[in-house]
C-alpha cells in the first residue's frame, strides 16, 4: 500500500546499516521506528507509519543461517576470478530484491554467499580443463528453492556459462509458472516469440544497461524447433540462453536432437549450466514404471555428455532421489552419470519459512494454532476408496474448513490485503472422477454461505438469524476467538472476502491457476485436486489447506504440504485439517529428513564426500522404507543395508497377545534375574553390564510387529544383524537399564522394587499394540541420557546446539557403549479410542525394549533378505499410491 515510502526507507536504511546487514549483524534496536518517524511521510498519519514500521521489521529482522556443503576435489576459482566478472544479471537482481523489499535484507545476503559457494562448485566456464561437474542442492518445501537457483542463474551467466537448461517439473502449467518467474528475474521480459513489442519487466528499471538473454522457449511454448520455434543456433547470439522444458521424454528427445546439430557451429564449445528442478521427481516413489524416469534421466545424460565442460545441478527438498536409492548396488549409484559426486550443498530456511519444524515438530511455534487433527471423513470420504465411487456428501470438518477460509479472507480484507492471492486447498482423493464430485459438492456450499452473507452480514447482529450465519460465527469463535479480532468487526467485510471466491479442479483435466492474470485483484480459490496439487506447484497466499489422503511413502507426504513456504502478516491464521495418522507420519518424516541434513553438517566437518552422504541416504530409516516398499510390487529378495550409528532403536509395536506378552515379560524378567547384582541405582533407574551376546539372545526371544527396524524378515531382524555384525568389538559390552519412575507405588520385577511407569495413549490395530498410538514412541524423553557422565553430557548439549544432532540422538553419539532399555510399565488405551479396532489383551505389567546405540567406525553391511509375508504386507503401506494424473501425465509423454 506503501511501495514508494517503503522504496524510500529500504534504501536509508542500506546506506546506513547496509555493513552490518551484508555481515549478518541486526539492526539497532529501535533504529527502523527512529528512521520512519524522522522521514518526510509524517502526513500519512499515525496507523499509516505504524504500518510501514511493521512491514520494515518484517524485513530487515528475519535472518537465516548459511547451509553447510560436502565436496570432492573441488578447486576454489570464484574468488580469484571475481574481480574479472561483470555481474551485470546478478547486480540487477539483487538491486531489485533489495530495493523492492521482496527478500529481507538478511535473507538476500545469505543467498548472495550460498548461491556463490554453489557457483564455485559448479567450475570455472571459461576454463577448458574443468570437464563435467555433478552436484546437487536440497532445499525444503515451498522454501525458496526457485529464488535461489534464479539467482544461481543470473550468476553463472555472468560468469561465462553460455547454454543454460532448467528443467522445471513434469507439467504444463509448473513449466510456464516457472517461466514466469525466470522472465521476471533473468529474462527482463514478457519471453513470447514474434511479438510485434516487447513488454519489459520491473526489473529493467534496477540497470542503467539494457541487455536481454536468447530464450529458447515461452511462457506457452515448450521448447520446439523449427514453427514457432527457434531458429538460429547455439553460437549464434551474444548474450547466454536459456531453456525451460518440462522433464517429458519427447520433448527432451527434440532438444537433444537440436543441440546434435549444433556441433557444426561450434555449439558444443559453449559450457553448459542445467539444473534439474525437484530432481527427485524421476524417483521410484512417484512413477509406477521406473523404465520410463530411466528414459528421461537417459535424455538427461545424453544432452550433458555432448558438451565437453558441462555442469549439472539437481534441487529438491526430498533428497530420497533414484540417484541414491534406486540403483541395486552402492557401485551403481556412484557411477550413475547424475549422481552429486562433486558436491552437495544444503540450504537453511530463513527464520520467517513456516516449514515442518514449526509446524509438525513437539515444540514448533505454529503446531498448535495452525493444526487440527479431523476424524469424521471416515464415512463420506474414506481414505481408501474407488474411482466410482459416490460422494453423498461432505464432511463437517470439511464444511468448517471451508467457512474458515472464507473468514480468512475477511481477515485479509480487513488487513488492507483483500486483493493479494488467497488459496485454499482440499486434497483428498487421487480420481480426478471423485475430485469433480467434491468440486460440485463445495461449490453448491460456497454458494449457500456467499448468499447468506450478501442477504445478512450488512444487517445489525442482532438482527441476523440465518443457520448459515451461525455456523459461520461458530466455527470463527472456534478458531479465532483469542486472536484479538471481533465477529462484529469482520461482519462488515465479509461480503467483500467471499464473492470473489472460485472453486477449480487442478488436475491434468485442466484447472490452471492463472494468478498471472489476476495481479492486480488477486485470485482467490479453492483448488481442489491430487498429484497437480502435490509438486512444485505454489498456491499463492494458501491460509486453509484439507488433507485426506493414504500416502505414506515419505516424499510423496512432503510434497503434498503446498501449506509450507512464508505467510509473513497471516500466518497465526493459516488452518492445516488433517487425520491423525498423516500428522504422525509427517512427524516422522519431519525427523528423518532432519537428520540427512545434519548428516551433511557432521560430513562437511569431518571432511567426508558425497559418496558418504549417498550411502548415509541409501541407509536411512525413511530410504529403507521407501525403496523395499517400492520393490514389493516386483521381488521377493531386498538388500539392504541399515544403519543405527547414534541412534535411538524403540520397541514401541508389539502383539496384542497375552501368551506372547507373558512370555517375553518372562524372558526380560529372567535375564535381569541372571545379571546379578545391578553396578548402579540411580534416581529413576537400575543399571547392569552385560556382554552383547547376552541382549542378543533376549532380542531374539522378543517379537515386534509393524517394526522396520526389529520385524523379522526372514529368520532375523536389520537391527539383529546389525548387532551380530560387531558384537565381537564395538558392541561387545553394553549397559542394561531398567528405567522407572523416581516415586510412586513400588511392584517387584526381576527381584527388584521398581516404581512402575504408566503408558495410557496405546492403540490396537490389526492385532497389534502400539505403545502411544501412531508415535512410535516408548521411553521418557531424557531415558537416553541414562549413565552419561557430566563431560558426556556437555559434549551431547554442545552436539544439539550446533545442530549437528537432535537431542536424543546427540546423547546417543556421545556414548562410549550401547545401552538396552527394559521397558516394564502399566498400559491403556486413549480415551477416545477413534485408532483403535480391539481391546488391549495384554496382562500389565508390559515389557518392552529399546537400545541406544553409539557412534559406530564400522560401514554397515549390505545383505540380501527373502522377505516374508508379514514383512511384505507391512512395507506395502508405504507404497505410493497412483493418481489419475500419474496415467495422464505417461500418456502425454507418448503423445509428445
């Protein structure tokens, strides 16, 4: 509302503070307020200098962190050849990101030092010596990942990359989105062929030059030779060029048979940038025929290798890519010619990104304001269903969260932001045939609450009487009761919120989200769809999303959460409605991918390489699941080879039968029985030593179910075999600890008097008992720490602060011998029982295991399993289900 004030005020404080800024360092407190209230704008009154105060904060305030980067042989050369460079594309950029506000201060310097550490690792274009780099670049969700690879772009075409190659997602409307903003950060222009003007764009006016890159394709074109295409080749033009295409075979296919002829003109001299946009989108967890992700990545290679110094660059915030899981053996993933064998660099978000730590993470700030756990789809929209299936009708939850956001809109209105983009999005179902049912169902409602609002809210409230205007009124006393706004306020603009509203279908059918052409109303939707919802895609302005699906293999979760990415000025009214399993799950996702990226922190200090990381990936908790679930449609054999260097290993899934409770209680008590006298009786806990051979047998007496880590899959468990493989060295000595409570009634087990813990959150599904529920959970946060020393200690609090390990897991590296913990506790079920189909049959005291296992120096070992019938029918949960547009986007591809 400001854009000329805040222009003003943006650049008095760069001449100011603009040292401290690029170094990272805050502003003086104060000094934004002191800079606004002694500028020229004082006539605008006292809520307009309020207003640009707190829009100035919001810049100048977020900071982020520098990701950390692990290499191989890397030659530094940027900063020797920085003085040589004009930076005409990345200085225009950066003047219009800075003067415009569009990235805070902050964030704009970290991507200034991040994106030339990845130029750096990229090579040298003008030396001929350099040959092929390959590297890879992992961001988060809805993070920032284009901002930074836009300006990765402008940087390298300063630097002398002359044939730049981004591959921008699987669909149409992903490529031309991504080619709109490549035109308003590198092209300059509206990028059309044959257009009689030429429309610039802002950021013309941020160089005193004018100088336009070659493009290769449009905003509605793909790339295409000959009609409609271009026609001069390679060396032809001065400036660098770009193309944007889709990852589609036959179109890959015209532009590697195009650069085939460019070798005539000297074309294959010219180094090559291609960057590869959500990398992991030829992964085997989103296509059902991995022949065809081959064929692409195929394409891929073939267009890299006709050009001598070439550099490739894949982004994605899912970093469980086929480069690292896919390939049968760790020599075949090395070798593959995509793998980041030169480098891999990960991004820290800015502290404004509302991402999985905020919002899906025990303690995230956003958890509790923004999530809410729905039960009653169960009926109306399971979560299994059928292409022809009949929607009856509408969840109420479903009704809620659609009268919420059309609150939130009001809200924006009311806020002074009633024409920016607002979204909301409803994925529930993979059948483009149920998606249409529920687009009927949502717009017949939308229309019920647009009808009543123009006919109610201009009235006295307490006049209104209209069921419609009380269910809205509720379901805003619900949620935003304690936010400081007033029902009453809002009435007056909630007819301006809602009328806008559209309702679409966003699937291959059509449905394209055209926020281009509404920039200066804003387009305000409920998009309902699958897959076209669920990668790259960005919903502008997303306050309400609605999540019912059954995915469970890892990354395609991830990708589902459009809702994640920056509501700077909304964010405290965003509303995530979601079942209880999907929250559980993406809190264990959340802590998965958490720990590869502080994976590459501990190699980047350790000095390690990319091989490293491949293989840290390869074996992973969430890489085990997401490619054994994969090979069950194929193999009955898996090799795997698992990890469980610093961490926490919880027997949390057990059968709900009493004969084999009774009988592994019996085991544990009987083992403790034999160690004799405990070595120490600390405040909560009983500890004994015991040799490894020892806790094996009593695993081995144990049974899990539902457990990847402790189910048998044949005749043994990964983490029995991973036990076995150093029980003569690493783990030959182990403590044993009984924890319990500190006071409390006191019960006899093993002949000793412990005070019994109580676990009351279990559930019983297909017979078996999962100690709290969905969490695959059983011991008390700190039973990790159990034993250390007071050095050990600070060494694991030293290890969680630098981020370099959760909690849990720094109290595990730090120990110097594993330690098994004998669970023996009192259970129930929740209350509510909504996950559960059974009683508990299982006689308390219960009796479970967990193990802390310490730094290993020993690889793991790669195995191969002949998988069982139970194992089988666990993993296959985490198989990705198939989308209506998974088929439309394969036969597309043919057509191409």
């Amino acid at each position: 509302m400001f854009d000329s004030e805040l222009a003003y005020f943006r650049s008095m404080i760069t001449r100011d503070y603009g040292e401290d800024i690029a170094q990272g360092n805050g502003l003086p407190e104060g000094a934004i307020s002191k800079i606004v209230r002694c500028g020229p704008f004082q006539h605008l009154g006292e809520p307009a200098i309020n207003a640009i105060i707190r829009e100035l904060e919001s810049s100048f305030t977020v900071t982020q962190k520098r990701g950390a980067v692990i290499t191989k042989d890397h030659r530094p050369w940027l900063a020797a050849k920085r003085p040589q460079i004009d930076f005409y594309y990345w200085n225009r950029l950066r003047k219009y990101y800075l003067e415009t506000g569009t990235l805070p201060s902050h964030v704009l310097a970290t991507l200034d030092s991040d994106t030339d550490e990845i130029l750096d690792q990229c090579g040298n274009p003008r030396d001929e010596n350099y040959g092929a780099v390959r590297g890879m670049v992992m961001g988060n969700v809805q993070s920032g990942k284009t901002t930074n690879y836009s300006a990765l772009i402008c940087k390298a075409a300063d630097a002398g990359y002359r044939v730049i190659i981004l591959l921008a997602g699987i669909t149409n409307s992903l490529r031309s989105q991504t080619q709109e903003r490549l035109d308003e950060t590198f092209i300059g222009k509206v990028s059309m062929f044959g257009a009689v003007a030429q429309q610039s764009l802002p950021i013309q006016n941020y160089a005193a030059t004018r100088r336009i890159p070659s493009y290769g394709t449009t905003r509605v074109a793909d790339f295409s030779s000959g009609k409609d295409g271009i026609y001069f080749g390679l060396s032809g033009h001065q400036e660098p060029m770009i193309f944007i295409t889709k990852k589609n075979k036959g179109i890959l296919e015209r532009l590697a048979l195009w650069i085939e002829k460019q070798g005539e003109t000297g074309g294959y001299d010219l180094p090559l940038l291609l960057i590869d946009d959500e990398a992991d989108n030829a992964s085997i967890n989103t296509a059902s025929d991995p022949k065809r992700t081959t064929a692409i990545n195929g394409v891929i290679r073939q267009i890299l290798s006709r050009f001598p110094r070439s550099s490739y660059v894949g982004y994605t915030a899912t970093p469980f890519a086929n480069i690292f899981i896919d390939p049968e053996t760790t020599e075949e993933m090395e070798t593959d010619d995509l793998f980041p064998g030169n480098f891999i660099k990960a991004l820290d978000p800015p502290t404004n990104y509302a991402g999985s730590r905020r919002i899906f993470r025990e303690g995230g700030d956003l958890r509790e304001g923004m999530v809410r756990i729905i039960d009653d789809y169960r009926l109306l929209l399971p979560l299994k269903h059928k292409s022809g299936d009949t929607v009856a009708d509408i969840p109420d939850s479903l009704r809620h969260a659609i009268r919420v956001f059309c609150i939130t809109r009001a809200i924006r209105v009311l806020q002074g932001k009633g024409k920016a983009h607002c979204s909301m999005m409803i994925n529930v179902s993979r059948f483009n045939a149920i998606q249409d049912q529920i687009l009927g169902q949502v717009y017949e409602y939308l229309a019920e609450i647009k009808d009543a609002i123009a006919v109610h809210a201009s009235l006295p409230p307490d006049e209104i009487s209209d069921d419609v205007m009380d269910d809205l009124e509720a379901s805003f006393t619900k949620e935003f009761d304690d936010s400081g706004l007033d029902w009453h306020g809002l009435l007056g603009v909630l007819n301006e919120g809602v009328q806008s509203i559209e309702v679409r279908t966003v699937n291959m059918r059509g449905g394209k989200l055209d926020y281009s052409l509404h920039k200066f109303d804003g387009l305000h939707v409920i998009a309902i769809g699958g897959l076209a919802l669920s990668r790259g895609l960005t919903l502008e302005g997303l306050t309400v999303s609605y999540l019912l699906r059954n995915a469970t293999a890892s990354d395609t979760l991830m990708q589902m959460a459009r809702w994640f990415g920056y509501r700077t000025g909304y964010e405290e009214y965003c509303r995530l409605y979601l079942p209880q399993m999907s929250f559980d799950h993406y809190e264990f996702v959340d802590e998965a991918t958490e720990e590869l990226r502080s994976e590459i922190k501990r190699m980047q200090a350790a000095r390690r390489t990319p091989r490293d990381f491949g293989l840290k990936v390869r074996q992973s908790p969430l890489a085990i699941r997401v490619t054994a679930a994969n090979k069950m449609r194929t193999a009955e054999k898996l090799k795997i080879a698992q990890d469980y260097s610093a961490r926490h290993i919880e027997g949390f899934a057990l059968p709900n039968d009493p004969v084999i409770g009774n009988n592994q209680r019996n085991a544990a008590d009987k083992f403790l029985s034999a160690l004799g006298d405990p070595t120490e009786k600390g405040k909560g806990f009983i500890r004994w030593s015991a040799s490894g051979r020892d806790v094996l047998k009593l695993l081995r007496e144990f049974r899990f179910v539902d457990h990847p880590d402790l189910s048998v899959i044949s005749d043994t468990s990964l983490f029995e075999d991973y036990v076995q493989d150093r029980v003569t060295d690493e783990l030959a000595e182990w403590d044993v600890v009984l924890p319990m409570r500190q006071s409390g009634d006191s019960v006899q087990f093993a002949g000793q008097d412990i005070n019994l813990r109580s676990r009351d959150q279990g559930t019983v599904q297909r017979g078996t008992y999962r100690v709290y529920g969905s969490k695959n959970r059983v011991a008390d946060p700190g039973d990790a720490q159990i034993g250390l020393s007071d050095a050990q200690k600070v060494a694991a609090e030293a290890a969680y602060q630098a981020e370099i390990y959760k909690k849990e897991r720094a109290a595990c590296s730090v120990r110097e011998r594993p330690m098994m913990l004998v669970h023996v506790f009192g259970a129930k079920l929740r209350d509510d029982r909504v996950d559960c189909d059974d009683e508990l049959k299982l006689d308390t005291p219960i009796v479970t295991l967990s193990f802390c296992m310490p730094e290993t120096g020993k690889p793991a070992k790669e195995r191969t399993y002949q998988v069982n019938a139970v194992y089988r029918q666990q993993l296959e949960l985490y198989v990705a289900e198939e989308d209506d547009d998974s088929q439309a986007m394969m036969e597309a591809q043919d057509a191409e």
